[in-house]
C-alpha cells in the first residue's frame, strides 16, 4: 500500500481508496480527492508537511497526517 505521502515530486498517482472516518474523510473529499482521481506532487516542504498537489485543474496544499490517508497507486 502506498499513500500519497510517500509520493515524490513530480510523480502523478491515482487515488485508490480513502482511508479515515467522518469529518475528515469528508473533507478530503470535498477538496476533490476523491477515488480514481489522478493527483501530481508538486511541490514538499523542507520538513514535509505540507504537501502540495495538482488535482482537477488547481493546486492543493495538504497536511501530512491527511495524505497519509490517500492510498494511491
């Protein structure tokens, strides 16, 4: 299994399945991350968090723990 974390830059995943609960699954879906979407890694900060992503046209910036909860492939 292997989360949207541990992407590199430049390397374009797909979302697979959202893992999390509740309110915080609904967020992450909410900003479009949703399963079968292709995701690219833009940019990661020097101490990794956060992450930054292209998905659906914009730029994303997410926080570790939740990339943590987007397996991809």
């Amino acid at each position: 299994m292997k989360t949207l974390r541990q992407a590199k830059v430049g390397d374009v995943a797909t979302v697979v399945k959202l893992h999390g609960e509740g309110a915080v699954k609904r967020r992450i879906m909410d900003m479009g991350l949703t399963k079968g979407t292709r995701v690219q890694v833009r940019k990661v900060a020097p101490l990794g968090d956060p992450v930054e992503v292209t998905v659906r046209g914009y730029e994303l910036s997410i926080r570790k723990a939740d990339a943590e909860m987007i397996e991809v492939e």
